[in-house]
C-alpha cells in the first residue's frame, strides 16, 4: 500500500535564496523547473527514514530549458549563418539546462542516492503515469518513493514556476495537510473527447491534487483530475482513502 508522507512546494526562488542559503547554492546553476523542483525535494526529505534508498520518479518539465538557452541558441543559428560557429565557446550551465533527467540525477548526488530511479518525460499528462509508478514501486517492495516535478509557463526572464514533491511510503504515517494518514489507492482511466483544452504542465495537476486532500472530510477521495491537466485523451481519477 502506498501511503502519503510528506509534500513540499515552492513557487518563489527568493523564498529558497533566503531561507535555505545551502539549498539555493546546490540549485542556482540550474533552470527554474529544476530549482523548485529539487528545493521541494530537499524539504520532504526530512520526513524520509532513508534519503539514500528511497526509489525516485522525477517528470521533466513541459516547457523545458531557459531564457539562456535560447539566447545562446540564437547565437548558434548566427554563427552557423556567418561561418563563425568553430570559434563558438559555450558555459556548461547552458547545456545543464537541455536535461530533462537533471532534477533526479542532482538529488541522486546530493543524497548519495542509488535506489531505482525513473524519468518520465515532458508530455502532458505525465504526472498520473508517475502516481500510477509509485504504486507500483511500493507494490514491488520498495520502502519509500519520491516524486518530484516541476514546471514553468514559459522559457523566459519573468516566467512563473512550481515545484513540488510527494514521498510515500510503504508503512502508514499521518500525512500533514489532513493530520490522517491517507493511502493512494489506484488510478483510473477512461476514454475522453480529445477537444479537452490541455494545458501540459508536469507540477500544477500535483498541487491541485494535494489541496483537495488537504480540503476533503470523508474517508473516501475520488479526485477528478481537470481536463487541463489530462493526456488530453483519458480522463483520470486518483482514488485516495484516509485512514483513522
């Protein structure tokens, strides 16, 4: 059984340069999504038995890279056109930035990690294929799984981001937003009209799903997740129970 432990999210990278001076240093080289992801993981971790064990699932963002990486890639498109593009020099944080799998590998060092990891790409829809992960994990034997996502509007200067990060676990602990330990109990799926308005974004389905647990009195959730936040083909529903 899969079990909620602990969640963490952050929309502000001031907050994190202010309040987690060591956490900003490890995450400022690279992009936002990846920044407010692994500071969101870096918070949850303290609610782990064993950061060295847990199985990770990390989703890539949907929007991906950064406003630098587009401008050294303009860059690349003039010098190609002038003939000038041998005497190119590039910053290695700009190539940190076109990894999607950088948020999982940096915690996995961080964390001297080297449990089972998987990486999920940028498609829409991608986050109820990692809950669908965790169960499966928990179900395999592992003790405690993480999945941590983030995200931007935008690639851009003033683009606004979310990250966050959910821990579960194997053995039932109360989850902090209801007090009561609450269990994920499957997935469900079903065929929808394609003409469903997504919008792809790997962290703000997560976030809603955590304020309408955090929100729900009955021992019983069945959260619709919003067609926005869908493949865009299936509709899904996290069925969730609290337990007493």
């Amino acid at each position: 059984m899969a079990y909620f432990v602990a969640f963490a999210e952050h929309r502000d990278l001031a907050t994190i340069r202010a309040r987690s001076p060591e956490t900003w240093r490890r995450v400022r080289r690279y992009n936002l999504p990846v920044q407010l992801a692994l500071a969101a993981a870096q918070d949850v971790m303290t609610a782990s038995t064993d950061p060295k064990s847990v199985v990770v699932i990390s989703l890539a963002p949907c929007q991906p890279g950064s406003a630098e990486l587009y401008r050294w890639g303009d860059v690349v498109t003039s010098r190609m056109l002038n003939g000038t593009l041998g005497d190119l020099r590039m910053n290695p944080t700009q190539t940190l930035h076109a990894v999607d799998n950088l948020a999982m590998s940096a915690f996995a060092i961080t964390f001297g990690n080297h449990a089972d990891c998987l990486g999920l790409g940028g498609a829409a829809g991608q986050a109820w294929s990692g809950l669908e992960a965790v169960i499966e994990r928990i179900e395999d034997g592992a003790e405690e799984v993480l999945l941590m996502a983030g995200d931007q509007d935008q690639a851009s200067e003033v683009a606004e981001g979310v990250g966050i990060a959910l821990l579960f676990s194997k053995r039932a602990r109360p989850f902090a937003p209801c007090e009561r330990p609450v269990r994920l109990v499957r997935i469900e799926r079903h065929p929808m009209d394609r003409s469903s308005g997504v919008i792809p974004h790997a962290a703000n389905g997560l976030s809603d799903l955590v304020s309408a647990v955090a929100s729900h009195q009955s021992s019983s959730i069945a959260h619709e997740v919003p067609p926005q936040h869908t493949d865009g083909h299936s509709s899904v529903t996290v069925v969730l129970e609290t337990c007493s």
